[in-house]
C-alpha cells in the first residue's frame, strides 16, 4: 500500500506538481515511521541518511524531479509492499 501511494507522489512531482507532491507526502508519514522503526539498526540508518535525509533537502529547496527520483529510487526500494 505504501509503495503505492509513494508511486503517485512521485508521478505528480514528475510531472512537474512540486507543491502537491510534497503535500502528499504527510499522507505516509507515518507508514514511512513504521518501516523505519521496522528495519534492522544498520539499515534503518542508512534509510535515514541515504534516503530520508535526501529527501527532506529535495523538499526545502522545492526540486520535485530530484525528490520524485529518491522516492522512486532510495524510498521504495527499502520500504516493503
């Protein structure tokens, strides 16, 4: 289900709706919370630094390509179905 939700928000920031795309993603919050708390330690970090981390920089400079990209590339990847 989240892998779902994570796809549209990355289709709407790729199809240039920066400021819908981020909006959306306080629709998941909190399943992406669970998934981390959910990982092992060593993994949990790098999803904090590698993905989460990435991805709130791509928020505060508003690059909705860029965030769409670590959605579909860092996020989806270390959530599961």
């Amino acid at each position: 289900m989240i892998k779902e939700k994570l796809n549209e928000i990355a289709g709407v920031l790729y199809k240039g709706n920066t400021a819908k795309g981020i909006s959306m993603i306080s629709e998941v919050l909190g399943e992406l919370q669970e998934a981390a708390v959910s990982m092992k330690e060593d993994d949990r970090e790098d999803f904090l630094n590698n993905a989460l981390a990435p991805a709130l920089e791509a928020m505060e400079t508003r690059d909705g390509t860029l965030l769409a990209d670590i959605i579909t590339y860092e996020i989806m990847e270390r959530v599961d179905a």
